[in-house]
C-alpha cells in the first residue's frame, strides 16, 4: 500500500488543537490517512470536520486519569495556576495508552505538539519519526533559542532597560519584564523542566512543522534552518489551505456567543476600515481595571468597535459586572459592540469594515490578521506573544504597540487608557496607518500565493511528504539536528 499513514496528537488547548485539526484536514487533502488522537474536551471539532467531509480517523484518550482530582473533560483553558503542575503531570500520563495506538496501528509519521516532548521516544520505540507541531513562528523560535543561549537579560542594571537580542537578522529589542521571572531567575519548578524537555526534543525529533509561510519571515525560516541547523517545513497558513464555508469559519474552535448573522450584519452597515475589533485569544485574562482602561480608551479613541471579553473571575461581583464604566454600553450603543465569551473570529477579521486588530498575539490570531490583511495594535501578554508582536512592529511594519512590557498570564494590566487611545488612532488615522494597511493586504496575498499549488508551502509539504515515503522505505534522509552557535 502506498498510502502514507499520520497520527496526530494535539494539544489540549484550543490555539493547539484549531491549527493541528486543520493539519490533518491538510494532509488528508493530500491523500494521507490522517488518525487525530484527542482527549474527551476536544471530541467535537475533530467531528465536525468528518461530518463536513474530512476523512480523518479519530481515537479519544481517556483524560484527565482519575488519580490526578482534575475535573472530567478539562482543557487548559479553564487551567488556573496552581491546577498546572498537576495538569502537566497528567499529560504526561498520557504517553502509555499513546504507544499502545501506535505499536497497533503502526503509522508512518506521528505529528505531535511541542508540549509533549516524550513523543519522540515514544515513536522511536516503533521506529517512527516523529515531527513537532510548533504552533508559532520561525522568528519566535528564532528569538527564544537566542535568549536562551546569550542571557542578554543578564547585562543590564535594570528589567526595565532595553536589550537588543544579539546575532538574529533584526535589532530587536525586548525588557527583562517581558521574560518570565522563573526563567530569568533559573528556578527549577514542573514548568521550566517541562521547557528543558522540550528543547532536546526538538532536537532529536525529526524535524519541526511550522504554520507560516516562506514569504512571511524569510530572514528567520533561514536563521531557524542554516543557522540553527534544524530540520523545518513550512505547510501553512493554514486557514487558506482548506476551503472551508461560512459556518467553517464561524464555528472554529467553540460555538460563538452571538449569532453570527447577527454579527456580520452589524458589521455590514458599517463603513469598509471603520471597526476595531479587540480580542486576546482564549487563555489570556484581565484584571477588571485593565478592563476599565480599555473600554475608557475606546471612548475616547471614538472609534466604531468589536470588543471580545472572556469570563474571567473577577469580572463579576454579586451576579453584576463591575468591569465597565458606568452608563458605557448606554453611551456606546450605535457604535461598538462587546462580546461576552466565543467570537466568530475569522469572520470578523475578513469583514471589510474591520480596520484594525487588538491582538494578544497567539500566532493563530497573528495569522488570522494577516490572511485578512488587517494593520493590528499589538498587546502580548505571555508565552512567546513578545516575540510575536516584534514580526508584526519591526520586521513586516503592519502594526503598532500599545506598549506592553510586562509578562503575565492571567489578570494582566497597567496599559492606560491614553496609550490605547493613540496606538489606535495611529492606525485608523493618517498616512502612517494607510501605508501599514498596504502593507498588510501586499501580505495577505502572498499568504494566498503561498498555498496555492507550486506556492512555497504547498510544495514544502510534498518535499515532506516525499521524505516520509523514502523513510518508510528504509532511505533515511534526515539531516544531523546540530545547532552551529
Ligand atoms: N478564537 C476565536 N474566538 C474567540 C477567541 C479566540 O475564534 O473569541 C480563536 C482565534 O481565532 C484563534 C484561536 O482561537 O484561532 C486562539 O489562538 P491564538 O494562538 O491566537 O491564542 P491563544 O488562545 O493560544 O492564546
């Protein structure tokens, strides 16, 4: 038989599992078996994608194990920080009944998230290559295994002084704040062992997919391979790869809290660039200050606007909201609307009269914004949303920072008003903000252009695919992972 055969394991979050679906959706398109393998909480998208004609194979593996008290059915979504050390360690619970799939059935390729390192041996035990689905940029991991290898945090008097990240293709620049204080200070917890882990696995994997696009980062998907010496290959964006309907794009991920129709004909009365559409993914929180802050900036930006907010615990005392200003919605009303919870976000984000994005930037969103071609106010919060923001600031210039400096997943703040206000207006109004959105939508269509057949990421998925062929067939051509710095 020459059909090749790929399991995939995503992780058990939905920034994770959204664009490992969509791989497989991918690789199914071109004639590969494709098994995902979930855990109850992610049981429904992947049939969703069956039921809209997808022919991918599905195996749910029981989690979270009873031993570890979490609740049935978690993702890490509704993960708070003292629940973590826990839910890491259940993941990793999850290797035995994993191995026990993969001696049955025996695939040719297990595509498995960064988040579990020990899938490389796993596979290995079966002699089958095992590829790191990198949910993020070349340039974020450009940018990590620089920090990690030079400490420049270590060379300056304060967190708050600027430094420039040696040897990458940019100067960019970043503050001590903006690495995490476990990791500056060393600290040995489940956390930062989990991130050692992963450093070695993505050296001894196989090699790394990424969800980008040549165009997008040249500079880094070359540092990442000729300088870095690690394996790559570059599939996405992939949101373009697979053409799905309106209900597709609506329905990514979770059910919207507001009717979509309802939605796209508030934002269809508005004029083409005249809505801010806000939103920080599906794991970041805000104090209810910050929130404050935010709906104050908007007012005074006067700007049309969509604002996403996630229910986060302090958002709600005595069964009533307490994070808006008095009287807002009221003085609001003809101009923005809030949604409470699941946005149709892609939806929003093709929308002509979506001028600009408020982003955490979560490489999903990030690429979200740039296949819709929208310019984007950048607020990263945590993970590696900082090195993000710098391809969206400094390298592609398609945005502005609202001037986050500080790391923290959950319950962020300290960003006034005044500062949303102008990072907003910076883009809706004047030149500078005009010349960003041509430049967005010149890399709209290389995204488009990428994807398509003989673009730069259709044809490095069938060098891939390729590879795997000739491993099955006992031709190892994989290259020695072997970092030159
Ligand atoms: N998302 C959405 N509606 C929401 C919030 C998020 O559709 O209200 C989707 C968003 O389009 C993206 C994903 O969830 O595909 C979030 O992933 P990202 O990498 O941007 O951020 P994370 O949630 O991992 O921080």
């Amino acid at each position: 038989m020459n059909q090749l055969h790929v399991f995939f394991l995503p992780y058990l979050a939905y920034g994770h599992m959204i664009p490992t679906l969509e791989t497989a959706k991918l690789f199914a398109s071109r004639g590969v078996q494709t098994t995902m393998i979930v855990t109850p909480g992610f049981v429904e998208p992947v049939e969703k994608a069956r039921k809209s004609g997808f022919n991918i194979g599905i195996h749910v593996m029981k989690f979270p194990p009873e031993e570890s008290g979490l609740p049935h059915g978690i993702t890490s979504d509704q993960i708070s920080d003292d629940m973590l050390p826990k839910f890491l360690k259940s993941m990793d619970l999850l290797q035995e009944p994993l191995e026990k799939l993969l001696e049955e059935f025996r695939p040719d390729c297990l595509v498995a998230d960064v988040l579990f390192p020990w899938a490389t041996d796993a596979a290995a035990k079966f002699d089958i290559p095992r590829l790191i689905f990198h949910g993020t940029s070349f340039l974020a991991l450009c940018a990590s295994e620089h920090m990690r290898i030079y400490k420049p945090y270590k060379n300056v008097s304060s967190d708050l002084e600027e430094f420039v990240l040696p040897n990458l293709p940019h100067q960019l620049k970043f503050t001590g704040t903006q690495v995490p204080n476990f990791y500056r200070e060393e600290i040995e917890n489940e956390l930062t062992k989990l991130l050692t882990k992963i450093k070695e696995s993505e050296i001894r994997s196989y090699g790394v997919l990424f969800n980008s696009f040549y165009e997008l980062e040249p500079d880094y998907a070359d540092h990442y391979r000729k300088v870095l010496r690690r394996n790559s290959w570059h599939i996405g964006p992939l949101l373009l790869c697979n053409k799905g309907g309106e209900d597709y794009k609506a329905q990514r991920g979770k059910e919207s809290a507001i009717d979509e129709h309802e939605c796209l004909e508030w934002l269809n009365s508005k004029e083409p660039n005249s809505v801010v559409y806000i939103c920080f993914g599906s794991i970041a929180t805000f104090t209810t200050k910050q929130l404050h802050e935010i709906a104050k900036g908007l007012e005074i930006s006067s700007q049309k606007f969509i604002w996403v907010v996630r229910k986060g615990k302090n958002q709600k005392e005595d069964g009533k909201e307490n994070w808006l200003p008095e009287g807002f919605e009221e003085r609001t009303k003809d101009k923005g609307l809030i949604i409470r919870g699941w946005a149709p976000q892609l939806l929003i984000l093709e929308n002509k009269a979506t001028g600009v994005f408020v982003t955490h930037c979560g490489w999903n969103s990030m690429l979200e914004g740039v296949c819709s071609g929208v310019p984007m106010v950048t607020w990263p919060v945590f993970a590696e949303q900082f090195y993000n923001e710098k391809l969206v600031t400094d390298v592609l210039r398609i945005g502005v920072s609202v001037g986050n400096k500080q790391y923290k997943r959950k319950e962020s703040e300290g960003i006034e008003r005044e500062a949303i206000d102008m990072a907003i207006r910076r883009i809706m109004e004047g030149e500078e903000g005009s010349e960003m959105r041509s430049r967005a939508q010149e890399y709209k269509e290389k995204a488009r252009k990428a994807v398509e057949e003989d673009g730069s990421s259709y044809t490095d998925l069938s060098a891939l695919l390729e590879e795997l062929r000739a491993y099955r067939l006992g031709v190892n051509t994989t290259k020695v992972n072997n970092c030159s710095i």
